[in-house]
C-alpha cells in the first residue's frame, strides 16, 4: 500500500507541478471525480443512442457479418457499407420477390446502413479506403479467409494505418485443419454440433431454422466489437476480433456438450430415450422435441391439427406445478400414484405421460391451452407461424417486428433490435440503394470537395470494372 505523504510534502509536489492547462474540454469539466460525466438530466430516451459517434467500415455481406453491423447501427453508430460496384452484396440479388427491387434477404440484415461503392482492387479506390481506415473505428467483415489480405488491408497495414482500428471477422473456422474454407450456415450447424443433437432418434441430423451459424455468430461478434471498444477506453488501441461460426454454434449448443460428458457416467434419464428403454451409444443423440434441461416437455397436438400445420404446443411438466398439471387435464390420482408422483417416478413413464395431456390438449386451441395453463403457472408454448409472428400486434408494440418503407419495393416487415436499451432508442430504417450514400461519404466523412468527386469518379474506383478491362 502506498504510504500517505505528510500535508508539507504534498504541498510541495502541489508546487511543483506545471500550472494546468487553460481549458478543460466540457465533458471532463463535468467530471465526477469517477470519470465519468454527471448523470443526463434529458428524459430516458433523449441522450442519444448508446453507439453514437461510432463509425464502422462495413465490409460484410450476405449474413453473418451484416446481422452483426446492422445490431451496431441499430445501437447508434454510423455504419459505412462498403460494396463491390455494378454488383454489391451478393444478396441483393438473391431470392428475389419483387423484380429489379433488392431482395428481402438483404433489405432484412442492411437497415439503418449508408452504401458506398468501391473498388478495392482500383489504385484509387484503395486510396478512399485508406482514408476511411483513418477515420473509422472498426472494420468488421466476413470475406472468405485471405481475401481481406489479398486485397493489401493485412492487421499490419490496417493497424499501422490507424492504431485505434479493432478489426473484427467472422470466419467459418477458427485456426486449425479447416481455417481455409469457405462456410454458409448449415455447414457451421453441422460442424458446430447442433445438427447431430437435432432432430429425430431414428431420422437423420437436422438443421434448425434460426440461423445459429450466421445470425448468432454475428451476434456473438458484436458483443466481441463493443468488448474492445470498452479495452480500447483503457489501452488507446484496437485489437483483432474472431468469430468462428463453429465456435458460435458450440457456444448455443453448449448444452449437448454437458450431456456428452454425463452420457460417459450414465444414462441420460430426462431424454425420452431413457424412458422407451433404448439403450445410448457413445455420443449425445438426437432428443426430437425433449426439452434441453432438466424439466420434460414435449409437442402436442392441439385443436385443428388435422389442417392447421401449426397447432401445436410445447408443454412442460415442470416438478413444481405437477399437481396443478394433474388437475387440469383430470387426472388427480396422479398426484399420489407412486408411479407419477414424483419426477423420478414419472421418468419412465413420460411417453404415457405426454400422451394423456395430448388427449386434453387436442381439445383447446394451443391459445386456449395457453391462457389455461399460464393461470396456474404451467409453462406452455404456442408453436407459432411466421404468419403469426408477422401479425402479432405486441411485437409491433415493442418494435421486434417492424415495417419500413422502401422506395423501390414499397413497404417491407423487418425484424427491429431485439436488445431494448431504455436510454437508446433504436431507430429502424430502411437498407440503401447499391451506392447511394457515396457522395455523401466523400464529402461529409471524408471531406472531398465536389471537384475532387469528380475527379474519383472519372477514374473508375467507384464503377464496375468495364468488359474490356476485365477481359484484359
Ligand atoms: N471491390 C473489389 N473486390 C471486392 C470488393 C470490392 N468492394 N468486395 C469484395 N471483393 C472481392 C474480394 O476481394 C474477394 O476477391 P478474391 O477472392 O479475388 O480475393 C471476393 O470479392 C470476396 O470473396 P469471398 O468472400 O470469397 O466471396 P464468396 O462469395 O466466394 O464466398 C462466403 C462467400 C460467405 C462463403 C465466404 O465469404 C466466407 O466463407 N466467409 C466467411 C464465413 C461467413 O461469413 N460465412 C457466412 C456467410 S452468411
């Protein structure tokens, strides 16, 4: 511990100090003596946006990486996009609904971005983006491994550049065997686990219809983005930020690694496998719809399943409501039937179990079965369709499903920020055009003057290359 100076010593080293600068800039005026400035007295909403004054050089495309850069706009920072010229984002193309309008597939993961394009492998375009390097403050993307070394922007370069650059990727693998490839998201579902823990016993590994390996790893990498931005607070520099899609969809999958490591002690006694009598092999298998934890649940028929592919609903039997459980569906001498009433005893009797609650659940609605069930503190879940989602007035409400008007395709449901902050207010807007903030980026962010615009575009950089040049 540091010894305390007598009052005489410390006014000597008072004294000696060199005399303070004149001005203080407001923020450290406001200082409270913690770092940090006084408390806003704005209301709740109206101090801007958590990500304000952040700027992204946004070199992703199809999935993962936009998802990510997208949250990160949503959150308030100004996301630059940069595209290929005469092409961009691949998936502007893709899948297209509305001709010559670009796809939902790309308006859906590109909201609330500005679009710039640039040839990277043009003299000139490699000039404008050593220049937004200056003056960004991380460069996130999701090329294939090399490509972004191919193009001369190495760490080094990068770094060098400007040493306050995170820069932040999103690989199929990380350092190893398979570092090379190229990866799209069932590829990540297979190699990170999840695909051989899903589905059904006696069917093959199946891929989920959340996209764990481009959306999640995304996630995953805009939590890595902001973790170095807080670092970089302290050190003043950036750092390299690497998601592996299969490390993503291991860390969701995490749970089916628990049971690897049981399945080497013993049975897994809460998958229904234990309960028909099947014996385990040497890996985790495939649960069907067994609930990942330590309360079985399971999907039931409800009312209309003959016709409605989605009256269905998860139930659980949690422990702590079985008599409620037993109640609802008329069965109260389960209560107290040794062979039911306790989780234990239920264990190998659960395919019984689910049957009997299907019989009661196939004559509700699965919201009948809901609003029931949730009276008494049942956990249930309605399997709800896109269509549902989609009309659901409470995630309008929250602003989880959005629509936004879009000048060639017209209106457009887009999925908000599912992260609510109560001082940052996310503002959805609409995905650029291919190239349509690049006089804007010139001029505002890099301060071109219209000439000089000119000038660049009359050199190619921000034009697809011609078909002679490309055959050249
Ligand atoms: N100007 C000029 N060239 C550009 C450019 C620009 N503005 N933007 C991109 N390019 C070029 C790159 O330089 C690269 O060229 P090169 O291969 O000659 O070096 C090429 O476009 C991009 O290539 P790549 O990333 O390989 O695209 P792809 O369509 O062949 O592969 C993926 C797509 C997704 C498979 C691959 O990018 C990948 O594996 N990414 C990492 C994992 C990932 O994110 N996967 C999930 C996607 S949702």
């Amino acid at each position: 511990m540091a010894k305390k100076k007598p009052k005489q010593a410390k006014a000597k080293a008072a004294a000696k100090k060199p005399a303070r600068k004149a001005a203080k800039p407001a923020a450290a005026k406001k200082a409270n003596g913690n770092g940090l400035p006084k408390p806003s007295s704005k209301p709740y909403g109206q101090a801007g946006r958590a990500l304000d004054g952040l700027r992204i050089l946004d070199f992703t495309h199809v999935q993962s990486g936009p998802t990510c850069t997208q949250l990160l706009a949503y959150m308030g920072a100004d996301v630059i996009k940069v595209e290929r010229p005469g092409a961009g984002d691949i998936t502007r193309g893709q899948l297209r609904d509305v001709p010559n309008a670009d796809s939902l597939y790309f308006t859906m993961l590109n909201g609330s971005k500005r679009s710039i394009t640039i040839d990277s492998k043009h003299p000139k375009g490699m000039d404008i983006l050593n220049r937004l390097i200056k003056t960004c403050d991380v460069l996130v993307e999701n090329f294939a491994p090399g490509a972004l070394d191919r193009m001369g922007l190495t760490w080094d370069y990068v770094h060098k550049l400007n040493p306050r650059m995170i820069v932040a990727s999103v690989k199929g693998f990380g350092p190893g065997p398979y570092e090379d490839c190229k990866v799209y998201e069932n590829v990540a579902q297979c190699a990170g686990g999840a695909a051989s823990t899903t589905g059904f016993r006696e069917g093959p590994p199946l891929v989920t219809g959340a996209q764990i390996g481009d959306s999640g790893t995304g996630l995953h990498l805009a939590l890595g983005i902001v973790s170095a931005l807080f670092q970089r607070n302290r050190t003043g520099r950036g750092q390299k930020v690497l998601c592996a899609m299969q490390d993503g969809v291991l860390n969701l999958a995490r749970v089916k690694l628990r049971d690897q490591q049981r399945i080497e002690k013993g049975p897994l006694t809460e998958y229904s496998q234990y309960g028909e009598g099947v014996p385990f092999g040497k890996a985790v298998p495939r649960a069907g719809n067994d609930s990942g934890g330590g309360q079985p649940g399971w999907i039931l028929k409800c009312r209309g399943w003959e016709s409605d592919p989605d009256a269905y609903v998860y139930f659980i039997t949690q422990a702590p409501v079985w008599q409620a459980i037993c109640d609802v569906i008329g069965e109260p001498t389960w209560k107290t039937d040794p062979n039911y009433a306790t989780p234990k005893a239920r264990l190998p009797h659960l395919k019984k179990i689910f049957a009997r609650i299907e019989d009661w659940t196939m004559t509700k609605t699965k919201f009948e079965v809901m609003e029931i069930c949730n009276a008494v503190d049942i956990p249930v879940g309605p399997i709800l369709s896109m269509k549902e989602i989609a009309e659901e007035p409470s995630l309008r409400k929250t602003g989880t499903v959005v629509e936004v008007d879009h000048p060639i395709r017209g209106k457009y449901l887009s999925v908000g920020n599912p992260i609510k902050l109560s001082d940052s207010i996310s503002e959805v807007k609409r995905s650029p055009l291919l190239g349509e903030h690049t006089d804007e980026v010139l001029k505002d962010v890099l301060g071109f003057k219209a000439n000089e615009i000119a000038e660049i575009k009359n050199s190619g950089a921000l034009s697809a290359p011609k078909k002679e040049d490309k055959a050249a």
